[in-house]
C-alpha cells in the first residue's frame, strides 16, 4: 500500500496521530525500527505497535481507540444543567463574570459532588464551552431594531427610484475611521518568555479616512481628509456616485453620525442613504475593515507628521482592495441579497 505520507502529515493537527504518521514514512523509506524509535524520541516498542497497526489495518490502524476511561461522576442530565448555568450567568447580574470556582460551588450545592477547579475546566470543555473575550454594545442597543433592518429588500425598495429593478441595485457600506500618531500595538509572533516592545508615539496627529465598499462588486472607494464633516461626506458621495455605472443605482448603508444626513444624497441622482439603526456598529462590515488595516498595515508604527500619515493610510487601504474577493467575503452579509 502506498500513502502521501508528507500531505498526510500536513493536514492533521493531531499531534499523536502526525508522530505515528511520521514513524511510518520512515519506515517505508527503508529506515529501521530502532533508528525511527531514536530520531522520534520514543520507544521501540511504541514503534513495533504503530507499524505493526498500519501493515495490519493500513491507515486506519493508526487512529486512536475510544478509551472506556473512569465513568462521569455527572450524568448527562446533570452536565446539560452545568451548561445551562454557565451560559445564563456567564456575565453576572450584579456585574464581573463567572468563574470556575462558582461552577465549582454550583456542582456542589446541587449535585453533592466535589471536582477540582482543573477537573471543572475539563468539563467545561468536554461541553463545547470556550473561554473567549465578550463583543461590546451599548445599553441602549435594540436587538428588535437591528431584525427589522434585516428585513433590508422591504427597505431598498421603498428607498429607490420606482423604475429601478433590483437587478440594478448595488450595495454599498460606508463609514470613517481616524488613525494618527496615537497609534495601536498588536500581539505578535516572540519566543515564549518575552515579551517585545513596539513604539508607541504620544503626538495627536491625525486624519480621517473614508472608506466605502461595494458588496456585489468589491469595488471601493476612499478619501482621506483632515476633518469628518458634511463637506467631506458629500465629497465621498460624489466617488461612489462617479462609481456607480450608467443603468445602476448605489443605496449607501452608513451608522447615524452628525454628518451623514440623508439630505446630502439629494444631489446625486443614482444614490440613496440608508441608515443603520441606533448603537448597531456590528451591522457595518467597515468596522471590521478598519481593523484588518490597523492589524495588517497601520500598527507598531510611527507617522512622522499628517502627510506621512495620509500616505500610510492611502497605501494601507490600496493594499486592502487590491484583492476583490478580500474585500467582498470581509464585507458581504446575507441579508444584503435583493431578491426579485
């Protein structure tokens, strides 16, 4: 029998597996028993057992067996209430989060049963639970409000010329960000036990950057200005409007800021606002265009003055759209899809 052993052993991130594979492909090219067990650091007879596993019962020889193991001290009834509690209290009421100690006290004061706090993770694992950072929203969010915006054709189409098929409508999200001297760090790649220091400036320098991206396309259009105002907001207007073809019609989805009145629009004739609902940043993919730009581009840097920062910024976002698809999967939400 005869197996890509390299490609076999790139595609598995099971480290046990990945050694076995390893043991065999040597044994395959001629190697023996004892210089395998010698180059990999383990037994020989670990060695004997994987090969002998693999001529047996070829590759699937080499996964594991399900180990019968020591028996839950929960019952399965019992861990679907563990889980339960987890993910009501997660965030406690009073404020501050829950803990494994509190998990620990729950299985206790219910069930009568004592684990360690490294055993309650265990558990925690085994039921699909991950420790993760929460996203942010602000109190006055409506999550009833942001479920009636993505009932988005209803709304394209009370918002578009009568004649205009939906065929004809491009989508298009838009937003400003600021970058400037006051710049962000990031995690990077360091030898463990270090910890690297990256630059940070205390100047103020800044500008803003406006960015729209056209979801059926992956068209963008940018500008990059000293102020976040009407003028500049008409100014990036007249881009995409410049952008949409002849025959088209642009509905541009953007948050309530000051400066994004509906008003502005009036002057284009192939282009719309749609506003976002209240506190809703989350419905507006350019959020997470900026930070692909501050993660990939602008950070662990320093901007010599705002030309500088204006030329980074240019070639931060021109690095970002020269891949359309990039642009198009960061940025495309289904609920975006016009329908006829």
């Amino acid at each position: 029998m005869t197996h890509d052993f390299t490609a076999l052993i790139n595609a598995t991130s099971n480290a046990r597996l990945r050694l076995k594979l390893i043991a065999v492909s040597h044994f395959t090219e001629g190697k023996n028993r004892t210089e395998i067990a010698s180059f990999l650091k383990v037994s020989r007879r670990s060695i004997n057992i994987w090969i002998k596993a693999y001529l047996d019962h070829g590759l699937d020889g080499l996964n594991e067996k399900p180990h019968s193991g020591r028996p839950s001290k929960l019952t399965s009834e019992q861990l679907a209430q563990v889980k339960k509690y987890v993910e009501d209290n997660a965030i406690k009421k009073e404020g501050g989060r829950l803990q494994g100690k509190d998990v620990q006290a729950f299985i206790k004061h219910n069930f009568n049963i004592t684990f360690q706090k490294t055993n309650v993770y265990q558990i925690m694992h085994k039921l699909n639970l991950s420790w993760i950072t929460t996203r942010s929203k602000h109190p006055k969010q409506s999550i009833e409000a942001q479920n009636t915006f993505k009932k988005f054709q209803i709304k394209t189409i009370l918002k578009i010329p009568g004649h205009m098929h939906l065929d004809n409508v491009l989508v298009w999200f838009q937003d400003e960000a600021r970058f400037g001297q006051r710049n962000t760090t990031t995690k990077i790649w360091a030898e463990k036990g270090t910890r690297p220091r990256a630059v940070q400036q205390q100047q103020f320098e800044y500008a803003y950057l406006f960015g729209a991206v056209c979801v059926n396309t992956g068209q963008t259009e940018a500008l990059v200005l000293p102020k976040s105002n009407s003028e500049g907001m008409r100014e990036h207007l007249s881009l995409i409007s410049k952008a949409t073809p002849k025959g088209k019609y642009s509905v541009v989805i953007m948050d309530q800021a000051s400066w994004h009145q509906a008003y502005l629009a009036e002057e284009f004739d192939n282009l719309t606002i749609i506003h976002l609902p209240p506190y809703s940043p989350e419905l507006n993919p350019i959020e997470q265009v900026w930070h692909w730009l501050r993660q990939n581009e602008l950070a662990n840097r320093c901007f010599d003055d705002y030309n500088d920062i204006v030329d980074q910024c240019c070639r931060a976002w021109n690095s970002f759209c020269e891949d359309t698809s990039r642009v198009i999967s960061l940025c495309f939400r289904d609920w975006t899809k016009l329908e006829t």
